[in-house]
C-alpha cells in the first residue's frame, strides 16, 4: 500500500479540483448543461480566485502523485459581537474520494486534517449538509444533529 500525503491545495491543484469535481458530479448523475472543458476552466478559476481571497480551503488526500480525495471548507465570517469583534464558521463541502479508493479510511483521515485546520483557523463550527451516504462518515468525525438548522428556500436546487 503506497503512502497517503494530506495537504492544502495551492492554486496550482486548481485544475485537477474542477476534474474531481466535474467526476463528484457526474457519479451523482447531475444532468451535464455545458461542455467538460468550459466547466473545468470555469471551476479552477473559481478555486483560485476562493483560495486567494482566503474565502475557502481545500483539503487533499493524494496518492501516487495525484490527488484521490478532496474536501472544501468555506469560511463564513460572522457579524462582529462585543465578546467577539472577528470570528467565523466553515461549511464543509465538496467532499469526495475516487471510487476505487474508498473505503480505505482516507476521508476519514481527510476530516480530521480539516479538523485540526479549522481549530487552527479559531473557527466557530464546520457545518455540513451530507448526502444519506456520507452521513455516518461525518458522525464518526464528530459532527452531530442535535440541533435543528431552519431553511428557507429561495429556488429549487438545480442539479
């Protein structure tokens, strides 16, 4: 078994996210509105302009020179309190690992990178809305649904 690396993306994995990412959506079966190579200009554009401004951080697992997983985490930053002047919490998505190698503990291990980040950064509390299939990944990684989020839905999700 090869050795598994986990990091933070730089700008320079920004290509081989969107790839990761146009595969996490397909395997979901999301209908494809435009061409694989528009989407992959546009999201790696968007993964280096988030990742310069600071506004996300993306995690990586990477085996054999390439990457195998990913999670994203974006940084909400929250209205200043007089306890508090700067603080923020991170919603956690965007997480996926290659098929073949699921399974393996990898996004297990991914999560707790994410988690130790997060402490470091002083956020608040990662969030996550996950599918029924990666739910018990993120209970074994702490997260819990003990409190109640409300919604108010402003447009059908799109897929």
């Amino acid at each position: 078994m090869t050795r598994i690396e986990y990091r933070l993306a730089t700008p320079a994995d920004a290509a081989e996210l969107a790839e990761l990412r146009w595969r996490f959506r397909a395997e979901d079966g999301e209908p494809v509105r435009c061409d694989r190579e528009s989407f992959a200009g546009a999201c790696a554009a968007f993964f280096r302009r988030e990742m310069a401004e600071e506004r996300q951080a993306n995690w990586l697992a990477l085996e054999d020179d390439g990457i195998v997983a990913c999670v994203t985490v974006h940084r909400v930053p929250l209205v200043p309190r007089p306890c508090r002047i700067v603080d923020a919490f991170g919603v956690v998505t965007n997480s996926y690992t290659l098929p073949e190698r699921r399974g393996r503990g990898i996004g297990t291990e991914l999560l707790e990178h994410v988690e130790a980040w997060a402490r470091n950064e002083d956020l608040e509390l990662l969030i996550v809305w996950p599918s029924e299939q990666a739910a018990s990944l993120y209970r074994r990684a702490g997260f819990s649904d003990e409190h109640d989020i409300l919604q108010f839905q402003l447009r059908p999700y799109v897929s």
